[in-house]
C-alpha cells in the first residue's frame, strides 16, 4: 500500500494510528494499567505486588487473546497496561485492515514472555487470502492496579508495527514495481532483505513512472509523512513496473552477508567515478535505513574532510608540521588519543592522519576559523546543503559552524558533526577523484530531478588526501583491515564516543580501485572492531 490509499470505510471504523510506549511510562492515572472491573476483575481485590506468576502470565495471555480473536477490542485493551493506546489498534486491525476470521496460538512460555502464531483471514471487496506471522508479548504486574497485564507494544498486534502507524487494506495509489540492478538482476526484499524500505520507497516514488497497474494490498502505514508504506500482503497483484537502479547485486550480496555479523551496523558503497550507488545494507533492529538517513557524529573519519580544510586553507600540507601531544586543550576542554598511541612532536600531517591522532587536528582549533570546516564540508565535498536527491530520502551530512570547545571537537568528528554511511562514502569518493558527484540510486533521467554540485577538490588536495589514505591502509590504523586487497587502496578508520554506552560507534571508510565504501557499527568500537571488517568485505567483492 502505498501513500494515498484508497480504501472502503466500514460503519464507521476508520484507519486509526498505532500508538504505545514501553511499561513504566503509564504510572500517574490507574485506566493506563488497564481498567478494573472489565475481565471480572474487582476493584475491592487486595493489589498484589512483584513479578506476574506462570499462572498469571498464562491467564492473561489467554483473556487478551480470546477477546482479540473475537474482535472485542476494548475488552482485549483492558488486559493491557495501556488501553488506551491498545483499543484503537485492536479496532483498526479488523476496520480499515479488514482481518477477520482470527486464530491465535500460543506457544511455550518463558518466563513473562508468551510467544504466538496468529492465521486469519484478508477480505476486501469480494477477495480474500490468509495471513500468517508470529509474534511474542510480555505480561507484567500493572504500577497502580496490580493487575497481570500484556505490557503494551504496537509489534505485539504485529512485528513490523511502530507507534503512530495504520492498518489499511485497499487499492494501492502507487503501483507495483519490479526493481532490478545495473544488470538487469532482480532485486527482491527475499533475497535482499536490507532493501525491503528501499524497495518500498522505490515504488512509492517511481511506481507511477514505471508502466504498472496497481493491485488490493495489506499494508502498515506509517506516520511520517515521507514514509513509504509497507506492503504485508498483497491479495490481488497489480502489473509492476520495471524500475533500473545503479545497484550491483554482487555487491549488494557481500554487504547483505557482512552486516549480519554485526548488529546495528550500516554501510553503502559507491562508485566514485560516476556517484552511482552500488550497494545498500543494515542490520538492525529498528529497520531504520541508517545508510541513508543516520545522523551520528562519524569519528576520526571527519579528518578526510579536516585534512583537506587544513591544506586548502594553507595551514600545513600531507609533509607539513602536524604534532601529536599526549593532550591538547582547547578552552577548558582537554583532548587525547587513542590508548596506545604514542606522542609524535614532530609529527607530519600525513604521521597523524594515518596513526589517527586527535591531539595534531585539535592543535589546529587555533588558526582555523568556526566556519572553515562547514565551508569546506559544503563547497567541496556538497555536505550540509540539503539538496540531494538520490532517489530516496536522505541526510545530506551536518557540519555546523560551531564555536566554542566544539570548533575543536568537529575536526576529529565529534562536537556537533553528523554523518551517515552514505556521507561518508561520498566523502571518500570525492577525496580520491577530486570531483563531487552527487550519490544516486537511480538514473537522474528517470524523473528530472536536478542533483547537486559542489567545487570538488583541486588536484594538489586530491593527491595529497589520497596519498595519506592510502598510507593508513598500508601502515596506518587501516592496515590489518585493508590487508591483501589488490589494486588503488586508501581507508581512514573512526570511533564516536556516544554519551551513555559502554563502547564507542565504529567507523570506518575506504576505497579500492572504482568502489567507494563506509560503513558504521552502533556501539562497536574502533574501527577496525566491525565497520572495518565490513567494508573490507565489500571493497572485496568490487562492484
């Protein structure tokens, strides 16, 4: 289903949005545990306290499904900590998304935890088909009324609900479409399971350009309004339209395997001479396409973009002065390295850059100006516009003009920097050929859109960024990743410190031969702990 739906109202049961939030949140009014005296439960009954017992736990699961099965929405609510939130989704599940005919069956308990199967039937305008999936609740002991009580979450009525989403069952505004790479493979969500939001998205913008007829679908749809919908079943087929992206489905394979190794982690690969995207991957629970829209402040791989800044304003040069102290303080704030590394006085730019030294850029924090990084970021590497348009949303990349401790911050990739995969591929692709090009998915002949520009780098700051990358590959930080790949090689790893998590993110972004790539772990180290594998296994596969 895609945006625009058109859809048979029933009665007067409308779409509704999915709402909910964890337990604890609803503790001040008693209706958010649910309300006494529905379910037989009296209001005179002495509140029990501490964990629900396995009889608790197998009593109110059986009560909620019982009434969900039935279609006793704001019964079934009652058996939650929130009915609030529950009764409208419940109501919604057999209104606008028309599922009827609901079998519920749970399996095995652990603990507080009940795991079930749910089999129920589709129907809209004289056609049908079953729906099947699995899914889990969790009862816990209600905060004011002591009750046992399904611990409200939208996935308990279905995984790939989220807060604020719709059930809706009719015609789809945006027709089908059959994606396929540069190849002309097909690209599937079965087969590549990262691109089942890219693929939405797709067809949510191209379907109508793309020659098909739209079909009858279930589908979840989301509130963000630039949020593509997500088809869960479809009961009559449309005709799809053929929509050609730049993607290389052996590359997309490779970056498919090597992020499942990794949880939360993201990467994007690019061809520099062209901008064209060769591969999309993440592994993440939220299902977030953090390769593309991630905003997170990229760590030490900042420092292609503060390099460049610190040779285009004529500060040093890859051969020029770059001390590495144990510290560096910049207004009040005190700054150091890595563990490990070991001070360097007379240190080149190319010695820090590729032993990853913080304390050699935050020095710089003296002589350059607020807004010398942001220029830089923007005119030649066109970050921080807001202009691109790949096909698909995306974050353009963010380096502001900020002063203060964080005028230093910014040059080593922290402070008020963000970045995403995507961004930073880029920026490795513009470093090694001196020209932007705006990464796209899609041809830019497809629909018209204009793409944006940026002065690139001059051929001096080129050689020198791709000199000093290739020598963290070789000998710096990036070496035991970037080891044994053949051809023009250069990498710049990263860590984000994250306020609040035990480990830093990991970064890391390289390039060999005509693939660019970056990739970005949450809470995974250095960079060489998970990003660095990752990208290495796509650089491996080539494009």
């Amino acid at each position: 289903m895609r945006k625009g739906v058109k859809a048979t109202v029933i009665g007067s049961v409308f779409a509704v949005m999915v709402g909910g939030a964890g337990y604890g949140a609803f503790n001040v009014v008693s209706a958010l545990d649910g309300s006494d005296g529905i379910g037989g439960v009296s209001g005179s009954t002495a509140k029990k306290t501490g964990p629900p017992s396995s009889s608790e736990v197998a009593e109110t699961a059986k009560k909620f499904f019982a009434a969900w099965e039935s279609g006793e929405s704001v019964t079934a609510a009652s058996y939650t900590n929130n009915d609030a939130a529950a009764g409208p989704v419940l109501e919604s599940y057999s209104g606008a998304g028309h599922i009827t005919k609901v079998k519920i069956t749970p399996g095995t308990a652990t603990g507080a935890t009940v795991p079930f199967t749910v089999k129920a039937t589709v129907s809209y305008d004289g056609k049908s088909k079953p729906l099947s999936y699995r899914s889990r609740l969790t009862v816990v002991r209600g905060k004011t009324t002591g009750r046992a009580l399904v611990d409200w979450q939208p996935t308990v009525i279905h995984p790939e609900l989220k807060t604020g989403d719709t059930f809706v069952t009719g015609e789809s505004a945006s027709p089908a479409i059959e994606a396929v790479d540069r190849n002309g493979t097909v690209l599937t969500k079965e087969k590549y399971p990262s691109l089942g939001p890219i693929l939405d998205e797709l067809r949510d913008k191209y379907g109508d350009k793309a020659g098909g007829t739209p079909g009858i679908e279930l589908s979840i749809k989301h509130e963000a309004a630039d949020s593509a919908d997500t088809t869960l079943l479809t009961l009559e087929k449309g005709k799809a339209g053929k929509v050609r992206t730049t993607l290389n489905a052996t590359a997309q394979a490779a970056a498919e395997k090597a992020v499942t190794k990794y949880s939360e982690s993201s990467i994007v690969a690019l061809q520099p001479s062209t901008g064209q995207v060769l591969a999309i991957a993440n592994n993440r629970n939220d299902g977030f396409n953090a390769a593309f829209l991630g905003q997170l402040a990229p760590g030490s791989t900042m420092k292609i973009i503060s390099a460049a800044t610190l040779i285009d304003t004529g500060l040093t040069s890859m051969n020029g002065s770059a001390p590495c102290p144990p510290t560096a303080t910049w207004q009040s704030q005190t700054f150091h390295n890595l563990t490990g590394l070991s001070p360097d006085e007379g240190a080149s730019l190319s010695d820090s850059f590729a032993r990853s030294c913080n304390t050699a850029f935050v020095k710089f924090a003296d002589d350059v100006k607020v807004d010398s990084l942001t220029t830089e970021a923007q005119d030649r590497f066109g970050l921080g516009r807001d202009n691109w348009k790949t096909g698909i949303p995306s974050f353009d990349g963010s380096v502001p003009a900020s002063g203060g401790p964080d005028t230093a911050a910014n040059l080593i990739g922290q402070g008020q920097v963000q970045m995403s995969p995507l961004n930073m591929a880029s920026v490795t692709a513009t470093a090694k050929t001196g020209t932007f090009r705006q990464p796209i998915l899609v041809a830019q002949s497809l629909d018209g859109r204009p793409l944006a520009t940026a002065k690139g780098l001059s051929a001096s700051t080129s050689a020198q960024l791709r000199a000093m990358m290739n020598r963290t590959a070789t000998s710096g930080t990036a070496a035991g990743i970037m080891s044994g790949l053949g051809g023009s090689i250069g990498a710049k790893t990263g860590s984000a410190e994250v306020d609040g998590q035990s480990k830093s993110n990991s970064w890391f972004t390289g390039y060999r031969n005509d693939v660019a790539a970056a990739a970005m772990t949450q809470d995974g180290g250095h960079g060489i702990d998970a990003a660095g594998p990752i990208v290495r296994a796509v650089l491996a596969a080539g494009g």
